[in-house]
C-alpha cells in the first residue's frame, strides 16, 4: 500500500523539474557530449564587466588534432552536423572529426553530383567548427572546472588572433599551461538570429594569472573523451528520419551559438569541395 510520502512525491513534479535542471546544467541529453558525473557546461553571459576566464590545459587523448596523445592541449575542435532528424539537433561529424565515413557527408556529396541541387541545402549540412575548454569562471570560482562548449567564431578564432598578433613576445600561446598561463577577459554581447538569442564574445583581452597548483588536475577533463561519436549507422539511421531534407532557414537550437558569417561559411564550403577532390 502506498505511503502518504509515495502519494505526495507522485503528484508532485517538483522531483522531475529539479532532475530537468540538474542535467540541463550538466549537459544531459545532449547529442554531442557525453560529460562526467558533476561536470557543468558553461555558457558565456553579456554582463556590465567583462567575463573573467581562465582556460586550461589537459593531457590530450586519442585523436586529438592538434597534440600527440600524451601532450598538452588548450582545447579540442571537433565539427558538428547541425539541424539534423526530426528534432533538429546537433551531431559530431564523423569524417571531419573521427576521419571515418560519415552518412551526411556522404549525402553531401552526391548532392553536389547533382546540377540541380539546392545550394542552400548543401550549406546548411556542411559540418560546423566547434570547441571545448576546460574553463574556470574567476566569478564563480566554486563552481571548479566547467566544460565550455563553442562555435570557434564565436570565442575561439579571438584566441587565435590574439596569439598571433602577439607573435612569441609575451607567451601568450601558453595561456593555458598551470604555470605562467593567462587569464582571458572576455567581452560578451548578445545578439540573435531566426528569433533565437546567443552570446558571442567580441574581445579577448590576455592577462597575467597566478599559477595553478597540481591538484587542479583532478578537476580537468580529457575533452577528447567526451565526444559523442556515433557508428555510420546510428547516424545514418537519425539522419534518415528526414527522408527528403529539404531546403530551409539554419536552425538554431535553444543552447546554438548562432549562424557562422557568410564569407566563413563559403571559406568552408570552398574547404570541403577542395577535400573532396582530394579523396
């Protein structure tokens, strides 16, 4: 017989809506990300000040496309589908990320076979830069180690300017050692794009930090362990649910970092048809 607590907890949704944001927060149900127990996604936010972000190094695993397995990296690139199936969702390229046959890169191709084929289609399906970071935000340090998950336009091609322009002088390619690393100061702004909002980062400032202890090393994920990569035929299958995409306005989903510009999305597409010939 139920208990007057197993009556109370069914007819409340207190328990469903608190499950809902805590895996909401740690980035549960996600289609790209498969995070560790306790870890958060970390979303920029356009405040009066400037964000304060410290990024850090982690020992890269397998498949890393910028250091040998072992060594140190900032970050990890990996590239995405994106309004894909019937949910419009997020999925790891297969071909650009993990070097295997991938189904919508696949599709891609043909399309572009065909005379007749809607460019527009073509450039929503081409796959989309993304990174992660190991990030600690200065304003809420008790938080430790969050992942912060991005469309490299829009955080880290700033970094990339910043290192280069900077060329040797003041280290700052080593912004995310544990010693003589550099807190980033971030300039967020909002904007939107088809009735949806997003943050992107419009400044990067590098600044002198204290070391971090070795301890922290505890708290820092592998972020090449924690991609979602799917077998050709899981994707396949997902993809398919859509038996005819059709051509359409980029989607953006809830937590999208919005639309690429126009000319890095046709830098992009000139990027794959030169791959394609090569293979």
């Amino acid at each position: 017989m139920a208990t007057r607590r197993d009556r109370e907890k069914r007819r409340s949704s207190a328990g469903a809506s608190q499950r809902r944001k805590t895996e909401r927060k740690a980035g549960g149900g996600s289609t790209i990300l498969n995070l560790p127990e306790g870890k958060e996604l970390l979303k920029l936010r356009a405040e009066a000040r400037p964000m304060r972000l410290d990024v850090l190094a982690f020992e890269a695993g397998e498949g890393n496309p910028f250091a040998d397995k072992g060594n140190l990296a900032a970050e990890r690139t990996f590239y995405v589908h994106s309004g894909i199936g019937v949910d419009n969702l997020k999925y790891v390229c297969l071909r650009k990320t993990a070097h295997k046959p991938c189904p919508i890169c696949d599709f891609v191709s043909k399309l572009r076979s065909d005379p007749g084929s809607d460019p527009e289609l073509i450039k929503s399906l081409l796959p989309k830069e993304r990174q992660l970071f190991n990030v600690i935000d200065l304003s809420d340090k008790a938080k430790g180690v969050q992942i912060l998950e991005i469309s490299y336009h829009l955080f880290g091609k700033l970094i990339d300017a910043g290192i280069e322009a900077d060329d040797g002088e003041d280290g700052y390619e080593r912004y995310a050692d544990l010693e003589g690393g550099m807190t980033l100061k971030v300039s967020v702004e909002e904007d939107s794009f088809g009735g949806h909002g997003f943050a992107k980062a419009t400044s990067i400032m590098f600044k002198e930090r204290e070391d971090y202890p070795e301890k922290i090393e505890k708290q820092i994920v592998c972020l090449d362990n924690i991609l979602k990569i799917l077998s050709y035929d899981e994707l396949e299958e997902i993809f398919l649910q859509n038996e005819s995409p059709k051509s359409s306005k980029s989607v953006v989903e809830d937590d999208e970092d919005g639309p690429e510009l126009e000319e890095e999305e046709e830098e992009e597409e000139e990027e794959e048809e030169e791959e394609e010939e090569e293979e």
